[in-house]
C-alpha cells in the first residue's frame, strides 16, 4: 500500500535541533530538524519508559530523551548501546519547505 502523505507545516516551524509534535489518533509523532536541516519522524515516545522524545535535545542524528538521557537514532528509532529499545519511525519528506509525513510506521521495529 502506497503512503498517504499528511502535509504537517513548513520545516520553519521547527528549531534546529528541535522537534514538533504531530497528533495522530494512533499516537503522537515527533517531527525532528536537525542542525544541517534534515528531518526525521519518530513516536514520540522513548523505548525505555516513555518520555516525550519531542521534547529532547538533538545531537547529529540523535535525540537525547528528556527524562533518563537515552539516546535514540533518528533515522532507525534505535537505542544506542548499551541501552536496548526502539521507537517506530515515520516516512518524512521534505518539498520545498513543506514537511509532508505518513502515519504509517516504517517496518524494523518489532514493538512499535
Ligand atoms: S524514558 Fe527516555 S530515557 Fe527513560
């Protein structure tokens, strides 16, 4: 099944090294912008107890989640080690400045 593309705002709309929160009946969605302008999507909700990724820092390719300072990847939704969890991730794409997204996970994360 092809995804069905959401538009969710202009990448302005976010701070680099910040995130935005996109509400979804299935759960709320974390857009990140990192510092050179990519974007990722993630649950916005950390693999260890649940803390609001949105509202972490972003280092490179990573969130630091807000509550116990697990690092989460922004592309694969991984912890990194030694931590051990995954957050499911979000097709994102970006045209011109326009953020569109799928609320459809991306496989690879088995309890997403
Ligand atoms: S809830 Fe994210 S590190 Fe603990």
């Amino acid at each position: 099944m092809s995804n069905e593309w959401i538009e969710v705002g202009s990448i302005n709309d976010i701070p680099r090294k910040g995130a935005r929160v996109v509400r979804m009946p299935e759960g709320d969605i974390a857009v990140f912008r990192t510092a050179d302008d990519r974007i990722f999507a993630l649950r916005d909700k950390c693999p260890h107890k649940g803390g609001p990724l949105s509202q972490g820092i972003v280092h490179d390719t990573k969130v630091a989640c807000p509550l116990h300072d697990w690092k989460i990847q922004l592309d694969t939704g991984e912890a990194v080690a030694p931590d051990e969890g995954c957050a499911a991730t979000f097709p994102v794409k970006l045209e011109g400045e326009t953020i569109y997204l799928s609320a459809k996970p991306n496989d690879g994360c088995p309890n997403a």
